[in-house]
C-alpha cells in the first residue's frame, strides 16, 4: 500500500474525494487523515469473505437479530485525526431497515470485525487494523489467512489465541451461541478436487 496523498482530509472529504472521475474503479483508506491506497485482495480473498459473510448471516437468522456488512463497509474508527477502514466483514447486533442505514460510512461499533488476509497484507498491517478496531470498542476482531488456514482471535485485552483446522471458532462470550469449526471456513459446498484453479 501506498500513501497518494499528503494532504490531511476528514472522512466526509475523503468520501467525497474517493467519488472523483480520475479515482474510480480504485479502492482506497483513510489512515490519520491520510489517503491510502489498497491493492484490489484477488480471488481467493473474496470467495473466502463471500462464505464467511453467508455463515454469519445464517447466524443472524437464527438469532432474528442483527446484521453483517460487507464489501469494504466503511468503518470509521477515530476521529481528529480520521481514520476510515475498510474491514472485510462485520456483524452488528442491532436490525435496521434498508432504509435506515447511512450510504456513507458508519461510525456504530460492530459486535465482530473480519479481516481476511490478502497477497499484500503483512503481519505488521493486519496488526495495526486489529489495534485500530479494539480501540474503537469492538469486541471482538478474527484474523482470517486461507493459505495457513488459520484464525487469530482478538477479544478485548486479551492476549491474542490462533485457531487452526482442528479448533471450533465461537462467539467467545461476545456473540451467544455462535459455533462454527474452522474447518467450515476453508471447505466451500460442493465437490472438489482440491485443485488450485488458475
């Protein structure tokens, strides 16, 4: 990721600045006030995020509760200076009507944030996401890499826990009755050859 632009901006100029003509089709954050950025995660990422999102919404339904965002949602985490994240999913634990979300950004605090791990994020970047997230008051953040398989869970001010195939990923108190093995997360429905599809 590259900074591409000096100039320090709020999120509502960001907002507005990401729609310009010469910015579109390009994704972009605002970190410090700082406009990053973001390389487009490739295919893997997405169909993961995907599957991810769809298990989360069939936990919403059951609970008849709540719901999950998307797509880079924009998540803003701090103020003076701005920060505007991207996460790959969140849940919130509150149900609105289409017609009271906000088409812009939000600032509510998530009850989950997911990030999954792309070809160009490192150890260091997913870090510093998850620290931004904690210290916006989410509960609980995972750290989701495809190509170990593997989740790091953050909940609080506890130290960190990384979950592989063998482990059962739950709510961890934060989201009541939530149980899906981590197995679940990486075998999509449907055959495979377990072949990687160039």
């Amino acid at each position: 990721m590259a900074a591409t632009n000096t100039t320090r901006m709020t999120a509502d100029q960001f907002w507005d600045w990401c729609r310009l003509p010469e910015n579109e089709n390009r994704r972009y954050e605002l970190n410090r006030g700082r406009v990053v950025e973001v390389p487009s995660p490739g295919c893997l990422h997405g169909v993961v995020c995907g599957w991810i999102a769809y298990l989360l919404w069939g936990y919403v339904r059951r609970r008849d509760t709540g719901r999950v965002a998307t797509n880079d949602t924009g998540l803003l985490v701090n103020r003076n200076p701005d920060t505007l994240r991207g996460p790959d999913i969140m849940l919130f634990e509150q149900a609105h009507a289409i017609e009271q979300l906000n088409p812009r950004y939000t600032d509510e605090v998530p009850r989950l944030v997911v990030e999954v791990r792309s070809p160009s994020d490192n150890f260091s970047r997913m870090m510093e996401r998850s620290s931004q997230y904690l210290a916006h008051g989410v509960p609980l953040v995972w750290l989701v890499d495809p190509l170990e398989r593997a989740i790091t869970v953050f909940r609080g001010q506890e130290f960190h826990r990384v979950l592989d195939e063998t482990d059962l990923l739950t709510g961890n108190g934060v989201l009541p009755d939530l149980s899906i093995p981590v197995a679940q997360l990486f075998h999509l429905p449907g055959p495979s050859t377990g072949e990687v599809v160039s």
